[in-house]
C-alpha cells in the first residue's frame, strides 16, 4: 500500500515538473508563431499522441470505445474551457513573466472551492484564508510603480478563473465517461478553436511552424499527452486534496526554469509574493475539514 503510494506521488512530482517546464516551451514557441497556432497545433498533437494510448488500453481490457452524446458534450464542454484558459495564458506570456504565470495560473487551487459555491458546496475557512494570502502574494509580486499590473497578469488571472471551471467540469464527467477518451475531444476541441482563431488574426508561414516544431512537440506530446497520462494513472485512487498541493508545484517549477532557462529574476518583493501565493493554496488545501458525524438511532 505504501508502495503504491509513493509511486502515485512521484507520478504526481514528475507531472508537475513537466507542466512547469512546459510554460517555457509555450514562451520560446512564440518566438516564431502567435499565441492561438501554438495551441491549436500543440494540442493537435496531444490528440494524436493519445488516440494510440486509448486504443491500446481498450485493446487490453477488451471493451469497446463509448462514444455517445453525453461524451462529447463532455469533452466539448471541457474542450471550451480548455480554449478559454490555454488562450488566455498564451496571450499573457507576451507581457509577463512564466514567474508570474505560473503562480497566478496556480491559483485555481482556490477558486475551485470558491466557484463550488455556485453548485451548493460548502467552502471552509481554511480557503478564505488561503484565498486571502494569495490576493496579498499576489499584490507583491504583480502590482509595479504606480500601482501598475501588467496586462499580462490580467490575462493570467482571468485564465485562472476558466481553469477552475475547467477543473469543476473535468470532476463531473470523468467519473461519468473514459477519462482519455474525454481528454482526446477535448484537445481536439481546443485545437479547432485556436485554429480558427489563428486563421483569422495571425499569420501562418510554413517556415515559422518548421522552427517552433521543437517547443510544440515538447509542449503537444510531453506536456499534453504525457502530462496528462501521468495525471490520470497517478490520481487512481489518490485523495484529491494531497493530489491538488503537489500539483500546485507546478507554479513552483515554472519559476525555477524561468529562472534557469530564461535568466528571469524578480525583486525581493516577487519572492515574497511567490511565498505567500503558494502558501496560500497550500493552506486551502491542507486546512482540516469538519466531519459531520450522524446521530445513531436508538430504539
């Protein structure tokens, strides 16, 4: 049991390590394509990356691929989402940091408790606290002279919104419906859409698309198709919350290689503002919950 524990929580570790490193591929990529044909192909590729694994995990357990209405408006609903968030966070690169893109990003950790409150779940006081240390750590590390934000921390921070509806909708249709099959429309579904945004606001040259090919790849197969694969084999059986912190690494990770890669350096206030963030979601999540325990009946 407890190997298999450990094992979960390396698979967790080794996923957050590679959606932080891939904001540096989302980064580098527009050096050579605009933000919407970067995650139109790169998502391309998450698909194309999957479709054999669906097969193969279908091929073994000898069950026949469902899909139905409910499944893709599953995925599509979750491939909407998707767009809204990846676009957003794209967009925003071009005027932040991957620092503060990966911490602000991060904070869906909290406002997914927060938006349960629009389907009657019960949020407690260990997310308004954490809540309020991120907006704090946040003020830190976003708000410049003048009581300036970058408007790309604006854009992160509205992101982060459509990833913890994102987050929501994936909670209700993976239990319902084939995870990766799921994940496959999805993918899909976002590629048609930056696509088609692409098409229409940006320029698409083959030559570009030829020298962005390395970050795609890395950001298409690695980051999507793995990324996502490692996620779903590690959460099997795994408690959401302890999922949730290590997951939230990602912000952590992101930082360390916009350092190392990027040479990205913030001032002392920035750290300050990273500490208080990831200490805020953190606390959201590690806060103990009441158990309610039920009244035994007596005759």
């Amino acid at each position: 049991m407890r190997t298999q524990a450990l094992r979960a929580d390396i698979l967790m570790l080794l996923t957050a390590i590679i959606w932080g490193s891939a904001f540096i591929a989302q980064r580098a990529g527009m050096d050579f394509i605009g933000p919407f044909l970067f995650s139109g192909l790169r998502f391309l590729l998450g698909a194309l990356t999957l479709i054999p694994v669906l097969l193969l995990l279908h091929r073994f357990s000898q069950a026949s691929i469902q899909i139905n209405r409910q499944v893709l408006l599953g995925g599509g609903l979750m491939g909407l989402l998707l767009s809204i968030g990846i676009n957003l966070q794209q967009v925003g690169l071009l005027f932040t940091s991957v620092t503060n893109s990966g911490f602000i990003t991060g904070l869906y950790v909290i406002i997914v408790p927060i938006l349960g409150l629009l389907f009657g779940e019960r949020t407690h006081i260990g997310t308004w606290m954490g809540a309020l240390l991120a907006v704090a750590g946040m003020a830190l590390l976003s708000i410049g002279d003048n009581f300036h934000i970058a408007s790309g921390d604006w854009l992160q921070l509205a992101g982060a919104f459509a990833w913890g509806a994102h987050v929501l909708v994936v909670g209700h249709y993976a239990n319902r419906h084939d995870a990766t099959l799921l994940s496959i429309i999805q993918f899909l579904v976002c590629a048609v859409i930056s696509l088609t945004l692409a098409v229409l606001f940006e320029p698409i040259k083959a030559d570009s698309i030829v020298s962005a090919m390395p970050t795609l790849l890395y950001g298409g197969i690695i980051a999507a198709g793995i990324g996502y694969t490692l996620q779903v084999v590690a959460q099997r059986g795994a408690i959401a919350s302890h999922a949730a912190v290590l997951f939230s690494l990602e912000a952590v990770f992101a930082a360390l290689f916009g350092a190392w890669l990027l040479d990205e350096a913030l001032a002392p206030r920035g750290y300050v503002g990273c500490a208080l963030m990831f200490a805020g979601m953190l606390l959201a999540q590690l806060w103990p919950k009441k158990t309610v325990i039920e009244p035994k009946l007596t005759n």
